[in-house]
C-alpha cells in the first residue's frame, strides 16, 4: 500500500527540486508538479513528488489521524 503523507516544505532551487520535512525527517522532493510552490506551504508527497498542496490545518489533522492509527496499530501487536 502506498501512503501520501503531509510534509512541510523547507527548501526549493530553481529546478523546482527540494526538501520537505516529515516531523524533524527532511527528504528530498520533487516539487515540479505544482505550480507557485513556496517554502513554508504544506504538501502530500507521493513516491518522492510533491502531488498537492494543503493548508497547515488540514496537514496537521491528517497527521494527528495518522499518529492515532500507528497507536492503535502498537496496541494490537501487543
């Protein structure tokens, strides 16, 4: 299964490659799908493309939801 998570956008060059950061992780993206990109806007990335932007509010939700699901996921293997 693949999974898009919310990243923050922390770095751009001109070839429209750059980082983002999941929770203190920083990865390398391409951003070139998305048009007036800019460092500090939230983003899903899929197989290392940034493919949409998001507002922080619906990133920070999405992640919270995320955080609870590997929560109960660490419950039940116990």
């Amino acid at each position: 299964m693949c999974l898009g998570i919310p990243a923050k956008v922390i770095q751009i060059d001109e070839s429209k490659l750059g980082k983002v950061d999941y929770l203190g992780t920083k990865v390398k993206t391409n951003l070139s799908l998305l048009e007036d990109i800019k460092v500090g806007d939230w983003v899903i990335v899929h197989a290392g493309f940034a493919i949409s932007v998001l507002d922080e509010e619906e990133a920070q939700e999405t992640l919270s939801l995320l955080r609870e699901i590997a929560a109960s996921h660490q419950e039940d293997e116990k």
